[in-house]
C-alpha cells in the first residue's frame, strides 16, 4: 500500500499522528516515520509535562518528538500553549493577581515557542476555549485576564515564533453549531483586529457513524473567512467488542471526513489522535468503548486505515 502520507502529499495534504514519545521505536515508529509527515506530541508539549515544577523544565519527551521529526521529514504540530487542562499544580494551586497571571502566560509562551523556535510548522496555541453553547469556557485563564487571553497569546507566539502558523483548536466544532459559530466570530474578530491567526483546528474526536453532515460546509466557511483549517484530533470510537458492522461504518466515517478536508484546498493536514488502538485516550475515558484509531492494537490496519487511503485516491 502507498503510505498515506505521499497520499496525502499527492492531493496537497499533510497527514498526521499523534504520538507518545517512548514508543517510537520497533513497529510503532516505523510507522509513525513511514505512514505519517506530521507529528503531534499527545502530552509531551502540554504546560505540566514541560515545566512540573516552578522553572523546573522537562523538555526531553519533547525534543525527542521533535527530532524524530526531523530525522523522517516530517512537520511538527505543538500542541499545547494554552489551555484549562494539564497544567502544573504550582500553577493551579497558586493564587495569582491577574497581571501575574498575565506574566506567567507571556513568559510561558515565550519560553516554549522560543524553544522550538522554527521548528514547528503550526501551534495550537489555545486549546478549547468555548462551551458547547459558544460562550467563553471557565477557566484560569479567562476567568484570570477576560477574553483578550486569546488575543494576546495569538501575540505572543507570533513574538516567539513568527513562521509557525497559529491555530484555535476545539472539539465539538467540526458541523456548523452554536459552539463552531462562536469559534467563527472569534477568527473573524481576531482578524478585523489584526491579531495573529492562521488556522483552526477541528479536533474531531467522534462517535462512530456520527460524522456531521455539515462538516464541508463548515471546513470551507473558515476557508472563506481566510483562515486555513486543519483536522487536528481524528479519531472515531465504538461500542467494545468491536465487530465488522462497527468496523466497517468507522472505515465510512474515516473516509468521509478524509474527503471533506480534501475537498477544501485550505484543508491543510489531517491527524489522527493516536494511529493505533493501543495509544489512544478513549478506553480509559469512555469505559466499554474504543477501537477508535486506524491500526489495531497489534498494527494491523483496520478498514478504517482504508478509508483514509481511499478518501486520497489510494486503494
Ligand atoms: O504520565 C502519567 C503516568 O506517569 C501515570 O503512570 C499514568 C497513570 O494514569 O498517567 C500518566 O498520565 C496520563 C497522560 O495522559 C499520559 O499518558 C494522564 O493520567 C492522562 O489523563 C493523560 O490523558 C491525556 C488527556 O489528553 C488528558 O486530558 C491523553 O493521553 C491525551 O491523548 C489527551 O489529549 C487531549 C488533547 O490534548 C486535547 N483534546 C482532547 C484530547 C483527548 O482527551
């Protein structure tokens, strides 16, 4: 089989994985190295892996990524700068006044983008800032510094780093709904005011045989907005054990939201959160579910594998 990646190339698209970074040796990174040209660390960028304790910094799983990357040709996604989850407890546990809190973000960003500093090919620089009714989520950081943190840290990263393209990242955003359009008017007011955004990224952690019918829709009304979009969490999870009618409506699923990105030129790359079934978050979150990735947990391609392949022109 043509690896999905010179696919994915063929029709413009960069195809991705997210990746656990003491696995890549043996099966696992032949072919995370062989099927994919884009990397995401799963956990290995996030606040509370990088820096666990106060200016105490842990960049080893990261650079470690990051040079496997390099060594296959492939891009990196960093993900994430900013975001409610993952945080170090000295961050969470401290009590901060806002400008602290200001200064603790600003040096963080600049700290970790300035790192990686041409390195990294598009940064979800904050990770799900909205509820699903498309009001501002809770968080330390909102509730910190209002809805500017968005802007700023939209700022800051082009600071520190100004070739990597900047994306908004959520989930639950990939149809056209009340949390999408808010994403919608934040991209479009960020851009009337001249704050740094390049992309949005649609995480698409789904349920098999859920796919959004307005998924193209909604890809190509960011196109239209000027923005690049990138499907950057794919994943699709069913009922365990999984059987072939699963398994082959997850293949469906899989190629479908393939073909939407392909057929929006400003669909740029499409990643998967985990290639196998072995490394993916969904057992241990959503008990007596899974199966949700396109390898099995022994790297046998599943259909769903297939599906992607066929969405590219393969077979
Ligand atoms: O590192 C510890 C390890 O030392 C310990 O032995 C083990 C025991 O549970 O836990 C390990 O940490 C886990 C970590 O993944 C690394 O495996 C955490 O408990 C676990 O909560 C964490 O889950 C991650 C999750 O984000 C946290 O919200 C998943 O791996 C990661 O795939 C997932 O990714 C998120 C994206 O960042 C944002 N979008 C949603 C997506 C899925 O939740």
């Amino acid at each position: 089989d043509t690896p999905l990646r010179d696919l994915g190339a063929a029709k413009g698209k960069v195809i991705g994985t997210a990746v656990t970074g003491s696995r890549l040796t043996g099966t696992y990174g032949d072919l995370a190295g062989a099927q994919f040209s884009s990397l995401t660390p799963g956990n290995a960028m996030k606040w509370g892996s990088v820096e666990p304790v106060r200016n105490s910094f842990d960049w080893a799983e990261a650079d470690q990524i990051v040079a496997f990357a390099q060594a296959h040709g492939q891009q990196v996604r960093g993900h994430t700068l900013v975001w409610h989850s993952q945080n170090p407890s000295w961050l969470t546990n401290g009590s901060w006044t806002s400008a602290q809190l200001g200064t603790l973000l600003q040096n963080h960003i600049a700290t970790e983008a300035g790192r990686y500093k041409g390195k990294i090919a598009a940064w979800d620089v904050v990770n799900e800032p909205f509820n699903e009714d498309g009001t501002y989520r809770s968080t330390l950081w909102y509730d910190g510094l209002g809805a500017d943190y968005i802007a700023n840290a939209l700022t800051w990263a082009r600071a520190a780093d100004p070739a990597a393209k900047l994306y908004v990242n959520d989930y639950n955003v990939e149809g056209v709904n009340a949390k999408s359009t808010a994403l919608y008017n934040l991209v479009r007011s960020l851009k009337e005011r001249g704050v740094p955004i390049d992309g949005v990224g649609l995480q698409a952690h789904l349920v098999v045989g859920q796919v959004p019918s307005t998924l193209q829709q909604n890809i190509q009304r960011f196109a239209d907005l000027g923005v690049d979009v990138a499907i950057t969490e794919l994943d699709a999870r069913m009922t365990l054990p999984s059987d072939s009618a699963e398994l082959a409506q997850q293949k469906a699923d899989y190629k479908a939201v393939t073909a939407a990105c392909a057929a929006v030129a400003r669909c740029v790359n499409l990643t998967v959160w985990g290639f196998t079934d072995s490394d993916s978050w969904v057992e241990s979150t959503f008990p007596g579910q899974g199966a949700a990735t396109p390898y099995d947990a022994n790297y046998a391609p599943k259909p769903a594998y297939y599906g992607i392949a066929e969405a590219l022109g393969g077979t």
